[in-house]
C-alpha cells in the first residue's frame, strides 16, 4: 500500500469486498481546555504567565541529560520532576552535583515560605538520587553538564536521599533532609521516606534563620548568610537520578519585610479536639482560612499555604487550653485546641464465630470468623480477633464452665483510659453426645500430578452431619469451620506424587473418613487449535494441511501441542472437482494411544466479483462521529474519497469506533475474498502529537451500527491501514 501524506483527500481505488478508509483526530476543544490549564515548560527559559509565572526549569550540572529529565504540570498546582537512566546526582562531598530542578530566583534579603507535598512515584535505591523543597545559591545553564563552582554551590532541602541500603536503619547513606553551606561539608539528616508515601515539606526563611519541615517537624536548621553566597538565591523544587516526585499544593510566598506581614480575620478549622497521643498525621485543618497583608496587599490563606509547627508537641497533655501554631512568612497563627485524654469509644462485633454450639467435651472457646473492632476516641482502631489471639493486656475474655450445659455469656471487654467497653456473644453447651457422623465428599477426590491446586483443596466442599442422643443434628461446613475436625491418616495429600490419601474426620468421639487420589494425567482426546489456512475452496483447488495446528487433551485438563511431523492428515474423502463438504480425517499416536479427529472443508464453484457486479454502501456511524465533518464520496467512477476532520470519530482498542465506511457484504460462512486498493493520504494527524484515536485503512468487520447514530458500538473488526 503506497502512502503520499504531502496530498489533501484520501482516495481509494476500490477492487473488491471490504473498505474503510477513515480520519479520526483527537477533539481540538479538549486539547485547547488543557492546554490553557497547564503549562508546558521549556528547560532555561521562566514562565512569563500563569500558575507558574517567574518559575524556571533548569537541568544542570554532573551526569545530567535534559533527555532523560522532564518538568511536567499537573494543572491543579503541582509539578512533577522525572529524571531517568542513571542522571544526575548528589554525591557524597557534593562537590559536584547534578539536578532536575524547578526554581524561584529572589533577592536574598527577602524572606518566605515554601510548601508542598510530596508524593514518591519512584525513587532508586542510591545514596546518590534525593528530591525535596531546597534553597540554593547558584544555579547552572540549562544543559551545562559541568560542575558549579566549589564556592557556589550551597544548598539546604528537605525530602529525601535515595536508601542505598533498602531497610529503616538510619546510616549515613540516606536521610530526608540535607545541606552543604560555606562553613558546613555536605550533612544528611534523619531517614528515607518510603516509596509510595506523599509527605508535608516546607522551608521558611526569616532574616538569618532557615528552617527546613519534614511532616511538622523541624529536619534541620541552618544559616542564610552561610548558604547565600550572592545577592539572588533560588527556591523551589528537585530531583536527581531515578526520581519520579510529584510535588502538590507547591505554595510559595515572600516579602521584603516580614515584620510588616499581618494576619486577621482567622476562620478555625473544624476539628479543633484532639487526643493525648495524637501525631502529625491526626492534623486535619480543613476549614481553615486568614486574611494575610503581605506588603500592603491582602489575600486569603489556607493551611496548604503554612507550615504546621509541631515543634511545641501539642499533643503531649491533656488541656482545654492547647494550641497548633501555624507559621506563615514569620508570623506564628496559633489555632486554639482542646485536648482530651484517649480512651476507648466503642467496641462492637460484625460478624460472630463461627462456633457458637459448644459441648460438655469442650475445654476452650473457639472464635474462628469473629469480625469485630475497638475504637478509640482518637481515631485508632484495633482488630478485635486478633487483639484476643495476641492475648493483649487491654482486652480479657469471660470464662466458661463448659462442664454443665445451657445457654451462656461470654463477654469481651476492653479497657482503656480508664474506660471499658464490653461485648456479649451468646453460646450453647450441650450435654447430649454424638451418635454417628457422616460426611459429603470434598469438591475435588481426584487430582491429577501435572495440576496445581490451592493449599485447602483437600477440604473445600466437605460437610459434616452429626447426629446427637437427643435426637438433633447439626451441619457443620465452609473450609474454616470443617478443617479443624480433618486430619491426614497417615500421609498429608502430595499432588505431585500419586497414589491415595486417606483423611479422618473427628468430631466430639465420631469418626468417619474419605480418600484422595492422586493420579498421572492420561490422553483421551485429539483437538484441531488452529485450523488450516484454507477450509473452503474453488473447484479444481488442491487440499492443503498448511496452518494446521493440533493438541492432545488430557483428562486432567492439559493441553499438548503435537509436533507437526507426527500428525497424520488423511484427505482421501477430498474431491477437488466436485463441489461438496467433504471430511478431512487427523490422527495421531500420543503416549501409545491412536488419537483421531475430524475437520470439515468445503469445495465450491467459482466465483468472481468485479466492483461494479456488487453492492456499495456508505454508512458514519459510531462514537464521536459528525456527518458535517465526515463525509464519503462515489462521485469519481472506481474510486472513492473518505475524509474525517478533526474532532470527529475516533478508532480506539476497545472496539468502541467512530467511523465513515464504504462497504459491501458477502457470506461469511461460504465466501473468501482477497481485497487490495491503492490509498492516497492527504492529511492525517492535524495536530503536534497523535492521542491514538486516528485511523484509516481497509477493514473487515462482522457488524454496523445505524447511520447517523453516535452511540457506542461494539463489532469484531480487522483493518489494515495507518493508526
């Protein structure tokens, strides 16, 4: 198919059956609406409006290459920083660095306050990769990859060094904070954060102080006059060799003069109790709101726009009177809270064991499939089974006389804070004796050695019947309930090793059993896979096994494909000359055993179609689809012009296409067809970049939709052509 993309219409001459030969651009309004809501950056050059207006991305310095580095905007107030393929780096002197950065240039007199959050997408296993919030005092040329200045090239951040080690232990070789300053070599500071996590950074600087917040605490602290070097100094984001950091809520705010900043009309948060014990993650400040005047200009601030102090620990004791303090641009936003003592508020069951019918046999209660919680009034919850299990000091359960029968109590309680909290699940002790039991068989009885089978197979699906004195019975069943009366006779089941497994069940004295087998998979049957290439053919046509794929199936499921040359084909029932069904006979010899099967190939008369002997339709039809944009014209005798312009339709993986389509039909069943055309792309894909919804070609489907209906459609199609 010979394609000229410097032409306008797409033409196509057609010579037979099927044709498709369609333009499906992405939808220009959607690409405009993001495009006005992001921002796309370019490497050295700052933003000049929007969101990010005085923001540059720059990639600079040691190991660096702006191919393997990426700024990307989120376009809700976030960017995320790529680097990939070994680039960059923070080394171990940081004499040397290499980053992926996206700063903020300010006069190093002026003070601010810089947050975000930070979500790790990636982030290698190497003391060498970081990423963080920083200030610097020199930044390099966007591509330079050589080395800053030894006497430029400080830096405070706070973040994250990869962990070369790969566990919790705090080592040298990784940290979520660092620095390099003139009097300081390059420190690092506490540990890596995982991988997943999203974590609260911030940075504040005022006067000579700079303070560096990882979750609310202070990671580490260093001086202004030692960091900046120069009259400017940089702010903002970074991250360096296999790092994938998306920052949210990047919130940057400074002026000149921060005693000149003042904060009115505070709005509390709606929480404002919390629990003794409470940590930086319990923070919730939503509702949260102050007018601020930073140099003579008011606006409204959130808490994405300070920094939540817990330097002060308010959270330690329990007070009416407590206090979470704010930072913002040197000022200190004290939000009055109350904190009260932490006690358990509720305990409650969701589902009750399974065993509640008990003996005067039994010793000890049984509390398999017991769902329930504690609670706290701090938030924190507790799994109640597994709190009994762990034998926790809180939490004691009631005992019981099981020697005399009658309904009964078992109560649970839990105490905390001076607080109990109880709950009753209610049981039965009989006296009555079991008579006999009996069984049903598990799911599976046979199992085959080529199989794999879960770890309860042995088990699922076998009930129990006890039959009491009393005249009762009761079922017992579901693999938990059952599996703690079976036992293995002798040998527990192997499903790689054959031969048979005898189980006990044993419930109060009774006793029944059941057996497993195990056993080596045996052939049964041939299956044609694939079938041959050709199966209906034109008189005088020659058989052809070509294509021909066959497996032997075995009665454990299996399926082996049977080598080519030990397949037999017998076509002696075939007659080319005659039009006709006729039985194509396969054979083969499998593990000794004479397997055969049978296929069925048509011979038919010939038959030859020419364009004009057939019946042409055009049809738009389909997802996104818009008669005033796509059009099919027959006008020119032999050939016929598709076009689609942009926004219109669409051609996707999940079958759902919009599409204008020139067809005809034939018998699926009785026909095959070759179809071939000569296509002229004038355009296709109008835009800068594709958004895979584009196509055109030759194609074959099973079904259409109703012209004129943009619903979606569904159909199995084949096409060949440009996507």
């Amino acid at each position: 198919m010979r394609i000229k993309k410097e032409v306008r219409k797409i033409v196509a001459s057609v010579l037979a059956f099927l044709m498709v030969v369609s333009l499906i651009p992405v939808n220009s309004l959607m690409t405009k609406a993001n495009a006005a809501s992001k921002t796309t950056f370019e490497g050295g050059k700052t933003v000049e409006d929007g969101t990010w207006k005085g923001w540059t991305w720059n990639v600079f310095g040691s190991s660096t290459d702006v191919t393997k580095a990426s700024a990307t905007d989120t376009g809700n107030g976030g960017v995320t920083l790529e680097v990939t393929g070994d680039k960059g780096k923070i080394n171990g002197s940081a004499s040397d660095q290499g980053l992926n950065t996206f700063l903020y240039e300010l006069d190093k007199s002026y003070d601010f306050t810089i947050t975000a959050q930070a979500k790790i997408d990636t982030l290698a296993t190497n003391e060498q990769a970081a990423f963080g919030l920083t200030i610097r005092d020199n930044v390099g040329t966007h591509g330079n990859t050589t080395k800053l200045t030894a006497d430029k090239n400080n830096f405070a951040f706070v973040g994250g060094y990869g962990n070369k080690d790969n566990n919790a232990d705090e080592t040298t070789n990784h940290g979520n904070a660092g620095y390099k300053t003139t009097k300081l070599k390059h420190t690092r500071l506490g540990k890596s954060p995982a991988v997943g996590g999203t974590y609260d950074l911030a940075i504040q600087k005022i006067g000579d102080s700079v303070k560096l917040y990882f979750d609310g605490e202070v990671a580490t602290e260093c001086s202004a006059a030692d960091l900046i070097t120069d009259d400017t100094m940089y702010v903002g984001l970074f991250a360096a060799r296999n790092a994938k950091i998306t920052f949210n809520n990047v919130k940057l705010a400074y002026t000149q003069d921060s005693s000149s900043v003042k904060v009115t009309n505070v709005t509390a948060p709606k929480k404002t109790t919390y629990c003794a014990g409470n940590t930086y993650e319990d923070v919730d400040l939503t509702g949260f709101k102050a007018t601020v005047s930073v140099d003579g200009k008011e606006r409204e601030i959130t808490a994405a726009d300070c920094v939540v102090d817990m330097s002060s620990k308010p959270f330690s004791e329990v007070t009416e009177a407590g206090k979470l303090n704010l930072l913002y641009l040197g000022q200190v936003i004290e939000v009055p809270i109350t904190v009260i003592k932490e006690v358990v508020s509720d305990m409650y069951i969701e589902y009750m064991p399974v065993k509640t019918d008990y003996m005067v046999t039994d010793t000890a209660l049984d509390f398999t499939g017991l769902v329930g919680k504690v609670v706290y009034n701090s938030g924190r919850t507790f799994d109640l089974k597994t709190l009994i299990d762990n034998k926790d000091a809180n939490t004691t359960v009631s005992d019981v006389d099981f020697t005399t029968a009658g309904d009964k109590e078992v109560t649970i309680s839990h105490t905390y804070g001076d607080v109990t909290k109880d709950v009753i699940i209610h049981i039965s002790i009989s006296d009555a004796t079991v008579k006999n039991i009996t069984i049903t068989n598990p799911n599976t009885t046979r199992f085959y050695t080529d199989s794999k089978y879960d770890e309860n197979d042995y088990v699922e699906g076998l009930t129990i019947t006890a039959d009491y004195s009393d005249g009762s019975s009761k079922v017992i069943q579901g693999t938990d309930a059952v599996k703690g009366y079976v036992r293995a006779e002798s040998t527990e089941l192997d499903t790689t090793k054959a031969g048979k497994y005898v189980y006990v069940v044993e419930y109060n004295g009774a006793k029944a059993t059941y057996e497993l087998e195990v056993v080596e998979p045996t052939v049964k049957s041939l299956e044609v896979t694939t079938y041959p290439t050709t199966t209906t053919y034109v008189k005088g046509t020659d058989f052809s096994a070509d294509g021909l794929e066959v497996a032997a199936v075995y009665d454990s499921g299996r399926e082996d494909k049977v080598d080519a040359a030990n397949v037999k084909v017998d076509s002696s029932a075939y007659k080319k000359d005659e039009a006709g069904t006729y039985d194509i006979k396969i054979s083969a010899t499998v593990d000794g055993k004479a397997l055969e099967t049978i296929i069925q190939v048509v011979v038919r008369d010939k038959k030859e179609f020419k364009f004009e002997d057939l019946t042409w339709n055009s049809i738009i039809f389909g997802q996104s689809i818009s008669k005033s944009k796509m059009s099919i014209d027959t006008s020119k005798e032999g050939s016929v012009v598709i076009e689609a312009k942009e926004g219109a339709g669409k051609c996707t993986d999940d079958g759902q296409d919009g599409i204008a389509y020139y067809y005809t039909t034939l018998d699926a069943k009785k026909d095959n067809f070759d179809i071939t055309a000569n296509v002229t792309v004038n355009y296709f894909i109008t835009k800068s970049a594709p958004d895979a919804q584009e196509g055109f070609g030759i194609m074959v489907r099973d079904s259409n939709g109703t012209d004129g209906d943009s619903s979606i459609y569904y159909s199995n199609s084949i096409a060949f052509g440009g996507y």
